[in-house]
C-alpha cells in the first residue's frame, strides 16, 4: 500500500460518525451507494443540491485520496458506515492525531490507513498546505512513512498484525476460522463450570 | 506462590484467551452476541457469501431497536427502509437458528435493556454488540464493548473476536450524591472532566463508594456513557445487589448452577495492590446535575454554570470547535443555560429508560403538567418495563401530565425511526449524544437526567429540579 495525492481537510476536533453519515443513512442492509452520504450534513443542502463551499463538493477532493482532520476522529457509534462511505468517496487514508478505537478497527479492516501523527507534524503539515495548496503527500504502509516534499519524513505506527493484513490482502474472518481446534478445545474447557447459557 | 495482582479486568480478558500468536493479536471467546437490525445484515450476507454458519446460535440474541417505529405496534412499520431492515433481522435470525425478540414480540426492547432484564449479561463475560453502547453491560462486572459491522461477522463465524489488550483506568467516585444529582450527573462530569476522547485505548473500571451506592440500573447509566469518554469499555465489579439483580432471571443460572455462579462472580474483583495504567479520582459531594452545552458530551457543566467563553480557550482547533458548537447550539458565550427555551423533552434511550429513570421523571411531574410549548416523549426501554410502568400507574402520571407514552424502542435517541427534531429545535434528553443532527437534522440537544428533563418539560425552559416550586 503506497500512494501519493492531494490532501483535503476537514480541520475540526471530535468528528463523530454522526457527521461523517448521519444514522438515517444505516437502514440499509447492503454496503453499497454510502460514498454520496459521506458528510451529508455539511455537503447538501436542504433541497439536496451541493453547498458550494464544502470542501467535498470539488473536483481536488474528490480526486483526493487523503482526509486530513482535527484531533480524536471517528469517536461515536460502532457504525462501519463510516468507513465504507470515506472509502466510496475515494479516500484511503485519514490523518489526525487521534482516533476512536472502533473507527480505527472498523478503518483498517476496509483498507482504509488511519494515520496518527504528532501534534508537531499535525501543525506542520496544516502550514505547508497553506503555502502550497495542491502540495502532494506521500503515504507508504510498507516502510511506514508519510512525506510531503520540504516537510520532515514521519514515521508512524501501525499494528503489526494489521499492517500484515493490508499489505497481504489477509482476510481475517478466514485466519480467525483456521483455530477450530482452539475454539472447540476452549468450549469444552470452560462451558461445564462457569457459561451458563451454553446449551 | 502467589500470583500477580490483577485487576477485574485482566481477570475476565485472561478467562477468554483461546489462543495468542505471535504478532497476531489475542483471539479472545465471546459469551455472549448481541445483535440488532442496523449493523448486522451486511455481516450475515458475508457469512452466506463464505457459506458458513452461526457458530453459537445459543450465545447470540436479536432484537430491533434502533430503525423500529415507537408507534402503536398494531400499526405497520411506515418507512420502506426500516421495514426492510427489520424483516432481514428476521429473516437472518430464522435461517440461522437464532433467538429473536421481534417487532411483536413481547421481549422486544433496546438491545442493552432486554440484555440485562433478561438475565442474559452476567459477571465476568465477555459481551459483544455492534453498537458502541454495549459498555451498559459492564455494569455486571462484563467486558462489554461495541464492534463494527465486519467484527460482527467474525463472532457470529468464530464466537471469538482478534482484540489487542486495552489499557486499564480506574475511574473513583467516592462520597455521597447530593439531593437531585444522580448516576447520569457522575458520568456526564466524568465526560466533562477528561474529554471525549479522554479514555480512548481504555476500559474503565468504576470504582469508590458512590459506584457501590448505586443501583444495578444506575450503574448500567454511568457505563452505557463510558464510550462517550472515549473508553471502549467500562465496568463494575460484581456484588451482592449484583447477584440480587440477577436472580430469578430469565436466563440466570438456577439451583445448584446459581450458587456455583456466585462463587466464582465473587472471584471478580480488582486485587489488592494490582495497579491501573490510568486513574482519577471524583468527589461525589461536589458534584451539581450536569447539562451538555454543545455538540459533544464532553461539552458539558454544572446546570447552574454559564456556557463557556471560546475566547477563553488556549488551542487554536479547540477554540474553533467550541465556537463552532455555539454557532450551531444557537448559545451566546458567558449566557446561563437554565431558562433557555426548550421544545422536545425526551426521556428514554439505552442510558435512562428503565424503571429507576421513569419514576424519577413520573416523581417529578406528577400532579403538573408539561408546558404546552413543549412535546414530551416517554419510551420506555424495553416492552417488559411498559408492562412494569404501567401496572405501577406510571403511565398514567404521565399522560395525565401531558407527556407522551411510547412504545419500546431507540426513538429519538438517533432519528432513525420517525422520531426526530426539527431543524432549530431544542430538547432536553436523556440519551447520550448530543452530535450535531443526532436527534434529526439541525436539531439541537440539551443532554441531563430524567429529573432534570422532567422539570424542564414542566416549566418549557431548561430547568435545575431543585428551584422546583
Ligand atoms: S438508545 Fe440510542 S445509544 Fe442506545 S442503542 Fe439505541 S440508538 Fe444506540
């Protein structure tokens, strides 16, 4: 996973995932058509044409395969919504200086990077795109860094486990299912004292 | 030799470990899935997809809640959408052999109502839900945390889910509440205190006298909100109202197998000398009912406070955020909250719809009368507790007060389900998010306990019960 783009920001603290697809948006029972919901709030107006200055609307964002947000992203409910819109929309990254725990889960588990930076580089990074609007920035999984030209070469963390399964196309439901013999030995252990629902 | 301190909450991680790899993270057993209409028909088409069934159909349980209408059940479910929805939950449950309180069934009620009421969540299990409020079940002495849609999948497959350890923090409340301040008030100040984001990569473990003071359904309050500090988790230890709570329950243990679940539940509590990666401390005493001023739940007071001034504020992006929650609250900086104009007020949700909450808000309005200015709803969590209210005569009060009675259900906790504000209203709630457009597009939420949402209906602006004539 290796790519280059613009980026487009979104500069608030504490998106919540009610604002990245509002709830009415999840009675849906397939994943498809979320990427036109994606901010929906802030991107339409009421009679549902676009707000021109939501940064979304342009063609530069939606060209964009980078999100660039204030700090604690994602925080609200479970919905994986969230994620399956960022990635319709086009993007395969988020970089803030915090995320949710589920968000990060749900993010990762759809090829979508979240990527934590320092305060610094958050401050950084928000100054070079103020002198170069169409700066271009530079993501790779596989050595962990994250570049613009001029700026610092940022190494972030990423999960192990995770970063082996974005880079091998791992599909975790299927590693998960090959510890039959672990889960069958665990029920038998434990079901006989303390699971009482177990039938 | 005797073996490190633990908390409860590596106690109850390290029971469910079936197996740790090498760089993979822990693959931990699930006791117990809870799953609703809204994230999990995608799962299920997966599990289709891979041709593979449901594990633990005796573990798993399904309800509707959230895109459920709170209408009179005779009545069909309007929305196209959302019936849909509700008829591939059912649909699932059936070809997968899984329980289901349906529509129309008499269980039918949120899903971390009808969890606990049924006996279902108990100490020292691990729960899981695709909802972030599955912290509610914590208050057992249960890991319980919310999972997305492809986690969803992989219990159903697996019963286990691959999680990385959390890190502990101890969240003491110690002293005594003060007339008028309840559960909901300790953990709005807890959210207020260290931000929503302040517990992130956490479970909470609460912990102190005003915890143990606390009823089973108080407890439940605090830990439904444990998400909205950012902590996927947080819990109670188990005690005797823990096991009072529990006994006789539908799916309790019974005879023989009660008493051996109660010793090993009294196992489940934080060592002596075991140590937390975080702590805070919170005096009950000091503690005043608390209202939300702004678009989170961490933007939150003392309700005799004035909003805050961004000005104020040292960090650019803070300062930015809170103006911006102002603008769109419709509240000038340095403005006191009590008497502003309301035109909702809803008592319900997953954080206070049981049967404690309602006769705190059926004490508070009976004998008067909600302020013909403003709607009052109130939905009880489960069907379960509407029979229980109304054979108590609440139901009564509050039809009589002017209020709404509702069926079971999500309601306007998340404007899924028809019930929702208007762009511009206002509501006092006692639900747990205050997003931007949680309770319908443009609408804006006050958040506060039944108490405080009961005087405000009477009096039609945001109101301290305590100034109550
Ligand atoms: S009541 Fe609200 S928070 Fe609770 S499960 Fe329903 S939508 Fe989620």
């Amino acid at each position: 996973m290796k790519f280059e783009s613009t980026v487009t920001q979104i500069q608030a603290d504490n998106i919540d995932t009610d604002q990245i697809i509002p709830a009415r948006f999840l009675k849906t029972i397939s994943k498809d058509g979320l990427g036109d919901q994606l901010f929906f709030d802030w991107r339409y107006n009421a009679d549902g044409s676009h707000k021109a200055d939501f940064i979304l609307n342009t063609d530069k964002a939606k060209a964009s395969k980078v999100l660039f947000a204030g700090d604690n992203f994602g925080c609200g409910s479970s919905r994986e919504h969230a994620p399956w819109a960022l990635t319709q929309y086009g993007f395969q990254a988020v970089i803030s200086t915090s995320f949710a725990d589920i968000f990060k889960q749900n993010s990762l588990k759809n090829r979508l990077l979240p990527l934590v930076v320092s305060k610094e580089v958050h401050q950084q990074l928000r100054e070079a795109l103020e002198a170069i609007p169409d700066l271009q920035v530079s993501v790779d999984v596989e050595t962990q860094t994250f570049t613009w030209p001029g700026g610092p070469a940022v190494t972030f963390t990423i999960d192990a486990f995770a970063k082996h399964c974005l880079l091998a196309g791992v599909d975790e439901i299927g590693y998960v299912l090959q510890h039959e013999a672990e889960i069958a030995a665990y029920e038998a252990k434990r079901f006989s004292t303390l699971n009482t629902l177990a039938s | 030799m005797p073996s490190k301190p633990r908390t409860i909450i590596e106690k109850v991680w390290d029971n469910h470990i079936v197996a740790e790899r090498e760089g993979a993270p822990s693959l931990l057993f699930i006791d117990l899935h809870l799953v609703h209409e809204v994230t999990s028909p995608q799962a299920f088409s997966g599990l289709r997809q891979r041709g593979v069934k449901v594990r633990r159909p005796d573990l798993t349980f399904c309800t509707v809640d959230h895109s459920t209408p709170t209408t009179p059940r005779s009545l069909p479910i309007v929305d196209p959408i959302a019936a849909t929805q509700v008829a591939q939950l059912e649909k699932n449950a059936q070809e997968f052999g899984i329980p289901y309180f349906g529509f129309q069934n008499r269980d039918q009620g949120i899903v971390h109502v009808i969890g606990p009421e049924n006996g279902l969540t108990q100490p020292g299990m691990t729960v899981v839900c695709g909802d972030s409020h599955t912290a509610t079940h914590g208050a057992f002495g249960a890991l319980a945390f919310g999972i997305g849609t492809s986690e969803v999948e992989m219990v159903l497959a697996s019963q286990t889910l691959l999680q990385k350890k959390s890190k502990s923090y101890e969240v003491r409340v110690e002293g005594t509440l003060k007339p008028g301040v309840t559960a909901k008030d300790i953990i709005l100040a807890l959210c207020a205190k260290i931000g929503i984001g302040g517990g992130t990569g956490c479970v909470f473990e609460y912990t102190g006298s005003a915890i143990r003071a606390l009823s089973m359904e108080e407890r439940m309050t605090v830990c439904n909100m444990s998400i909205e500090a950012g902590a996927r988790a947080g819990l109670v230890a188990p005690d005797e109202k823990t096991f009072e709570y529990l006994k006789g329950r539908r799916f309790a243990p019974k005879g023989e197998k009660w008493d051996e679940a109660v010793a090993k539940w009294k196992e489940l509590v934080t060592d002596e000398g075991a140590t937390y990666d975080h702590s805070i401390l919170i005096d009950a005493d000091s503690l005043e009912p608390m209202i939300t001023f702004g678009t989170n739940p961490g933007m939150g007071m003392a309700i005799s406070a004035n909003v805050p001034d961004p000005a104020n504020v040292t960090d650019s992006l803070e300062r930015e955020s809170l103006r911006k929650a102002l603008v769109y609250m419709g509240l000038q900086a340095g403005q006191p909250i009590a008497g502003q104009k309301i035109d909702v007020v809803f008592v319900g949700s997953c954080t206070n719809s049981r049967m404690s909450d309602l006769r705190a808000a059926a004490g508070v309005l009976k004998g008067r009368k909600v302020s013909p200015s403003v709607r009052t709803m109130i939905v009880p969590g489960s069907q379960e507790i509407k029979r229980q209210a109304e054979a108590e005569g609440l139901d009564q009060i509050f039809k009589d007060a002017g209020a709404e009675w509702r069926e079971a259900g999500c309601s306007m906790c998340i404007a899924m389900n028809g019930d929702q504000l208007t762009p511009g209203q206002y509501s006092v709630s006692t639900s747990n998010r205050n997003f931007e457009g949680r309770q319908g597009k443009g609408g804006r939420t006050f958040l506060a306990s039944p108490q405080t949402a009961a005087a405000s209906a009477i009096m039609g602006v945001v109101t301290d019960v305590r100034t109550l004539a």
